[in-house]
C-alpha cells in the first residue's frame, strides 16, 4: 500500500451516499457548506439490471447487481459451533440496502410512508414493555412533520390519504395526485377490505405519477421494485437531493471511496479515512463528519473507529453502539382464485390500509398491509399453495394455470427493539480491505409481541383474501419471513438511536453522537423503533432535519 | 477512479458506457462507428456471460484498466464462441447428462411446452458453477457422484438411463431423504434442494444467465417479453 494521500480540509465530510447521506449533503451545500460525500460504490447505471430477476436488488438470486459485492464483503454468521463464517452471499442470508449512489433509493419499491404520530411515543402509549428496549423518541411527530413534507417535495411522493382516517396529520396535499389502483385492486381487493369494515386507500409513493421536478412519469413498468427506472419516474436521492447539491459547486462526490475510520482528536473529528479501489489509504480532513452508510455499516464504521476516548468505538461509551438494530417481519397471504385476476399492469403495489396501526386498546400496533409488487416468475415459482408438488409436471401445470389467478397482501410489522439484537464486528473474518466484517445475527432476538403482531396481520391479510372470493389462502407471514435475512435486512434501522440520556442512547436529539462536538449520523440508525411502514420517507425526514443541524453547528444555519 | 461527476442521466452514461465507446472509436476509423457500436454491445454481452464485476460497488468497467482486462475477457469470449469447439465445461460428459435428466425431473416437457432440457437449464448450472458461484462446484461433483452411485446400487444403471417413472421415485426418495445414507457423501435433501433451485431459477429467470432459451417460460405463461426500454434510449429524460 502506498503512502497515505492527504487531501485538502473541507468542512464536512458525509459518509454514504443513500437515502440520509444524499440528503444531508444536498442540505449542506446549498447553505454554502463545503462537502465531500464518500460512496463506497459508483452511480448506478441502468443497462446493468434491466429486467433481470435474477439480480435484481430485491430477490438477488445469483447477486445483487446494485452491491455490495458479497464475495469481496462478506457476513460473519455463526458456524454452529462456536466459530464464524461467511454468510450464504446471496438472499435471504446476506440482505443488504445496496451499494452505489442513491442505495436502496435506486431500486426501491418507492412506498414513501410517514409514520403515525404514536410510533414516536410507543412507550407512553402501550406502557412499558417487558423484555423490550421500547423507547419513546426524544422527538415527536409535530417536530418531524415539516421535514416529512419537504421529503415528499423534493424527492418527490405521489399520493392522497383523504380515504384513510388513520392518516397522519399534515398541513400541505401531496405534491402529486396518488396512482390509480390496479384493476383487480379496485375490482377484487378494495371491496372485499371494505366488506371487513377497513379503510382502503392509495399506497403514496416516491414515484411520479405525472412529470416531475423535470423527470417523466411512470410507465408502470413491471420491474420496479428492485430495479431502476427505465424512464426515470422513481424518486431516489440520486436523481433528485444529489445533483442540487453538486450543481451548487459545494459539494463533490467521490464515487468507490470505502471510509473506514473516523479519525477522533478528544471530542472532535478531524477527519475520515478512506480506501479507494486500488487500496490506497486517502485521508479527508474536515471540520464535522455526517456518517449514514445504514444502520449496519455505521455501526460498523463506528466500532472501527476506535481513539482514545473512545476505545470501544465511536459512541460506544455506554455500551450502546450496534444494539436495539432492528427492522420489520414482513408477512401475510396468498389467495389462490378460481379465475384469472391479475391483468398484469406493472408495478403492482397500489392499495394499503393501516386500521392496524396503533389500537391501543388492545395492543395492536401491527402495521400497513399492502398489496404486493408485480413478481416475477422465478419468485413466483416459489409460492406453493397446499397440495401443489414443488416440482414436476404437476408444478409447471400449476404455473400454467395460476399464474394470474393468485393476489398477494403482505405488510411490515413493527418490530418491538431488543437490547440483544446487535450489530457486531466479526475480527475473525475481514473484507477485501483486511476490515472485520459485519457481525449478523439471523433473524436477530424477536420479542413475542412482534410475533403476535405478526400473527394478526398475517390473519388479517387471509382474512381479506377469502373475502376477496380466494379458494385457497396461504399464510406465509411466521413461516417465511420470520427468520429471513441476518437482521439488518432492507429495512434496517435503530443501530445507533437517538435519545434523551446518553446512557441509553448513541446520538442526542439532534442526532450528534453522544460526547462528541461534531459527529452526526444521518440515516435509519438513529431510529428509536421502526413504524408499522417502510421507513425511507422517515429517513428522508430525518436527513432533512439533520443536514440543517449540522449546517447551523457551523454558523450557516437559516433556510436555504 | 471517477469523482464528483456531473450527475445529469445522460453523462452518467457517458461516464461508463461513453468511455468505452470512446476509446472503442479512438481505435478505429469513423467509417467503422457502427462496427464499434456492435463491438460496444458484444461487450456488454460478454461481460454478462462472464459476469465481470470486481470492484467495490460491483460497478462496472469504468477505468482504463478494467477497460482492458475486459477487452482481454472479450477476445477470450470471441475465440470461446468463434472456434466451434466448446471448451472444456465443468462436468464429465456422464455428470451433465445426470444433471441434465435431473433437472428436466423439475420441470419436464409435455406436449406443448418445453422442459428444463430445451430451455437449456444446464447452460444457467455450468455458469453458476463456474462464473457466478464457483465454491459451489464440489457440491455439484459430489451430488452427481452420490446420486450415480445409489442409482447403479439400486438399478444398475446411471440415473439418466433410468426410465422416467423410476427417475422421479429417485427424486421423490432423495428429496424425503429417503435413501441409503450409504451411498451419500453430502445430504440427498440439500442437493435434491439445490438442484431444485436451480433449476427453476435457470427455467424461470432472465435467458442472459444461460437458460430459458428464447424466453421459453415467459412464452408458457403468456407473459408480454419483458419491455426493452433504457434510461439512454427511452429518452424520458429531458
Ligand atoms: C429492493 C428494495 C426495496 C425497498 N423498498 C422500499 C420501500 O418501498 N419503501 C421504503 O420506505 N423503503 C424501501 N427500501 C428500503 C430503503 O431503501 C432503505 O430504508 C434506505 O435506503 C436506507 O437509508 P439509509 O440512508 O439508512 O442507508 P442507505 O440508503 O443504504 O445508504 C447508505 C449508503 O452508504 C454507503 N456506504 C456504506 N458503507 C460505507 C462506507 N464504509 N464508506 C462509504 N460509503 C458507505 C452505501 O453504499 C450506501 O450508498 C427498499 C430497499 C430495497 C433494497
């Protein structure tokens, strides 16, 4: 390895340059703060994934086109026998967000949910819960409302909740109107919710359902989530936060940079390292670091960061670093029908209901149940229904026959935080720069209650497909999803929460970490727990909010 | 290393695929530009069949000297697939045509739709085993290995020489791991599973892996062949 390079001092390093990272940058450029944004992947770039569902990011059958490579940056699981190994590197034991500008905001679904005003005070609503880390946040829904709007006008949330009474408050519409349903949304689903007595309403998502912030709407393509946008209608930060920021001249991005210690004098950073892909070792001065590289590899870049203050880690002080990461149980049901159903309008995914979400009276705080993206055939070649062969001819008559005639609700459950589910650093085995890996935990430490959500929601999923006229209905909400993906899967969240004590926290409310002057954390690691719904819109939020934190920490605060 | 890019969609495709093409163009005459569009997009191919990605974000091909160790991987493409001999594959003749029959036990022909035979599923077996997931390939060789030797055991004949019906009783008994521990040296469930899933995948999945020759499953289910629309061609941007 060559000499270390030195660049020249900048005021703020970001680390990451996913759904936080891409954010805080954009907020701190165009208050005039100089920036540099390390990515440890590249920019994305279409041709590579087209249609592919074996590579996509979301079922990763043989990879996962958007990154990392698993091989080079493998996953230390449990041998059985008191030693490591690498996990599996393909789904479902190595889920991971993605690697390259704009992370899972490339490829993701798109759902850009707030969260419900109680998700942010669970604990004074259901109590204290026994054997949990239940917290309530240090921050409510009012104080994030503002920073969720912006979200959804800058990168951009198509939407209308005016039939969901369980909608969050909010002051503005939605800067675009919500997508149509699905024929067979509208035609099987949505009636039969409504004969249950619940409330269906259009899923708001990151996607443009007319042109755009100059991008064009979307042409219900049916590979969407877990694929880019062929025409550029999905919402991530690499289209939208990120180029304002490099357009503003502040903020210069540097693409295959793989940070890898924040350099610590006493309470100040001074700077991050990093490696670029020939494995030479840069150094990055800077006045303030943001790290948001996902709450499994801040945790991870924390706990490599390691000084004189803070031996352990990077505000690991108290014994906090890594624990409480947690993200959902995706469950809920098949129905098998007796006739065709689906017409195949990509990219699925159009009608929700959360009544779920927060009955206090009797503990429910499941979460939303949606319908399910356009899959394709390879996953849905997994999905049997009772007495169906896994294979043969009777399997590919099957495919045959049911390929349209099968719906599919499922829903993330909010997870109860676990003190024990902890992210880790495995010494024993290193990445291709000689790092210790990521310590995963499959399936991580569930609480009953999350199972027992699961089980309603699941129930509740079958309960609507029978409704719906389904002959067969598969629950599949414990059985597949419950052990799937060391925890930290595409959700993860709540490595580093933010909290009011330091003893039981990493960062404070403004999301600086504790005892530090000025390193902040920009992604889902802060989350005290994880809502009853995709959490990227609440990530969003948070950057948002973040972003202008640090540029005032710096004497640029004030609106852009 | 590309740094702090414009990120405008257009030249983010100048920045990987343009810089190809630019140096394919310096290297040849204008009068050639088509004849490098096509080099350009036997690259692209090429890199999918040898599934070139080694660098942190699994990105692709950006620097000179991926360029090159590229163009190196291509011609090695274009002797592979010009000469007419197949190179040497991963498997004896006798362990591809066991694994041939296996699979077509996942997803047989029948009268109007092709099997796992004709959608070539062992074309998509020979590439995980050899470009995408290479440590897998001892599972493979000990699998066949296993099977052949219960086979001859218990019939006296390879697994493919076995009439159908028997064929699927094997299957059927080595996914219920229901067979003489004897003959095994790996776990008859775990490679009943893995060549399960394989095989479906190589059926099912993208053809660009090897199988589903022709989109042959996307035709069974009736399925509108996948839009072939890009960032670079659709022009949504402006
Ligand atoms: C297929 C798919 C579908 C999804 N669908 C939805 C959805 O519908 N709704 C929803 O709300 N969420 C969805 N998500 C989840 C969403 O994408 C994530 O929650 C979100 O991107 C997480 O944001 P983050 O800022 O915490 O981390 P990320 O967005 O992952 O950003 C972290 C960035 O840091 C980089 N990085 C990591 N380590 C380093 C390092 N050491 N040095 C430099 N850079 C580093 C990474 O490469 C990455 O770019 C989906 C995700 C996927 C993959």
């Amino acid at each position: 390895m060559a000499s270390e390079i030195v660049h020249p001092k900048t005021e703020v390093v970001v680390v990451g340059a996913g759904a936080g990272g891409g954010i805080v940058a954009k907020q701190l450029a165009v208050r005039g703060v100089k920036c540099i944004l390390l990515e440890r992947g590249d920019w994305p770039i279409y041709d590579e994934n087209s249609n592919d569902e074996l590579i996509n990011q979301r079922t990763h059958a043989i990879r996962a086109i958007h990154g990392p490579d698993t091989r080079k940056f493998p996953r230390a699981v449990s041998d059985g026998k008191g030693g490591v190994k690498a996990a599996d590197p393909w789904w479902p034991d190595h889920t991971v967000v993605a690697a390259c500008v704009g992370s899972g905001t490339v490829t993701y679904g798109a759902m850009g949910w707030r969260f419900m005003p109680q998700d942010f005070r669970l604990k004074s609503t259901y109590g204290a819960i026994e054997g949990s880390a239940l917290e309530d946040w240090p921050i409510s829904y009012d104080d994030i409302e503002p920073y969720y709007e912006q979200a959804e006008y800058e990168v951009g949330v198509s939407g209308d909740m005016s039939t969901n009474p369980y909608a969050p408050p909010r002051k503005k519409p939605f800067p675009m109107p919500a997508f149509e349903y699905n024929w067979e949304d509208e035609n099987i689903v949505i009636p039969a919710i409504k004969r249950l007595g619940l409330h269906p309403f259009p899923i708001p998502m990151l996607r443009n359902s007319v042109r755009y912030n100059g991008r064009a709407a979307c042409i219900r393509n049916h590979t969407c989530c877990g694929y880019m946008c062929p025409c550029d209608a999905k919402n991530g930060t690499q289209n939208t936060v990120i180029p304002v920021a490099l357009k503003t001249g502040n903020c210069q991005l540097r693409t295959n940079s793989f940070a890898y210690e924040v350099v610590m004098e006493g309470r100040r950073a001074v700077g991050v390292k990093y490696f670029d892909l020939d494995k030479n070792s840069h150094f990055q001065p800077a006045d303030a670091v943001v790290i948001a590289a996902s709450a499994t590899e801040t945790a991870r870049l924390m706990f490599l960061s390691k000084s004189k203050l803070f031996p352990d880690g990077l505000g690991n002080q108290n014994d906090m670093l890594g624990r409480c990461i947690h993200s959902h149980i995706y469950c809920g049901a098949w129905g098998l029908f007796d006739r065709d159903v689906e017409r195949e309008l990509g990219p699925g995914a159009t009608v929700a209901f959360s009544d779920l979400n927060h009955i206090p009276s009797k503990n429910i705080f499941a979460g939303v149940l949606c319908s399910e993206f356009y899959m394709l055939p390879w996953a849905r070649s997994k999905v049997i229904p009772p007495n169906t062969p896994r294979w043969g001819i009777g399997h590919k008559q099957h495919m045959i026959k049911n390929y349209r005639r099968m719906i599919r609700i499922v829903g993330p459950v909010q997870e109860i935080p676990m003190y024990e589910s902890r992210v880790g650093i495995e010494p024993r085995l290193k990445d291709w720069f000689g790092l210790p890996v990521y310590r995963a935990m499959p399936g991580g430490k569930k609480h009953p209650l999350s199972l027992e959500q699961t089980k309603i929601m699941t129930e509740t999923a079958a309960a609507v497909l029978k409704e719906a006229g389904a002959k067969t209905v598969c629950k599949e909400g414990e059985k597949v999803y419950l052990n799937y993906g060391s925890v930290g899967g595409q959700h993860q969240a709540g490595s580093c929460r933010m909290g009011n004590d330091p003893k039981k926290s990493v960062v404070d409310p403004q999301c600086k970490v504790w005892d530090t002057d000025n390193v902040w954390i920009g992604d889902g690691s802060v989350h005290v727990s994880n809502g009853g719904f995709n959490p990227v819109l609440t990530i969003m939020a948070l950057a948002f909010r973040t972003g202008e934190n640090v540029a005032k920490s710096l004497g640029k605060g004030g609106a852009a | 290393m590309r740094s702090g890019e414009n990120p405008a969609v257009k030249s983010r495709h100048g920045g990987a695929c343009g810089h190809r093409a630019e140096l394919v163009n310096s290297l040849l005459n204008p009068g050639l530009k088509r004849l490098a569009q096509c080099v350009r997009i036997f690259l692209l191919k090429c890199r999918d069949l040898f599934n070139c990605t080694n660098t942190v974000g699994e990105s692709i091909m950006t620097t000179r000297r991926e360029f090159i160790r590229n163009a190196a991987v291509f011609s090695a493409g274009a002797a592979l697939y010009g000469c007419g001999n197949p190179p040497e594959g991963p498997f004896s003749k006798n362990e591809r045509d066991c694994l041939i029959a296996m699979a077509e036990q996942i997803i047989p022909a029948d009268k109007i739709y092709g099997g796992a035979t004709d959608a070539g599923v062992i074309n998509y077996i020979e590439n995980w085993v050899t470009r995408y997931w290479p440590e897998t390939l001892p599972l493979y060789k000990k699998g066949v290995e296993s099977v052949q030797r219960a086979s001859r055991r218990m019939h006296s004949k390879d697994f493919q020489d076995l009439d159908f019906a028997t064929q699927t009783r094997f299957m059927e008994a080595m996914e219920g791991a229901k067979l003489d521990a004897k003959d095994w040296s790996i776990s008859p469930r775990a490679f009943f599973d893995e060549i399960l899933i394989r095989s479906m995948q190589g059926f099912y999945g993208s053809p660009r892996h090897g199988g589903n020759k022709n989109f042959m499953s996307y035709r069974m289910l009736g399925m509108d062949m996948p839009v072939v629309t890009g960032q670079n061609r659709y022009g949504g941007n402006s």
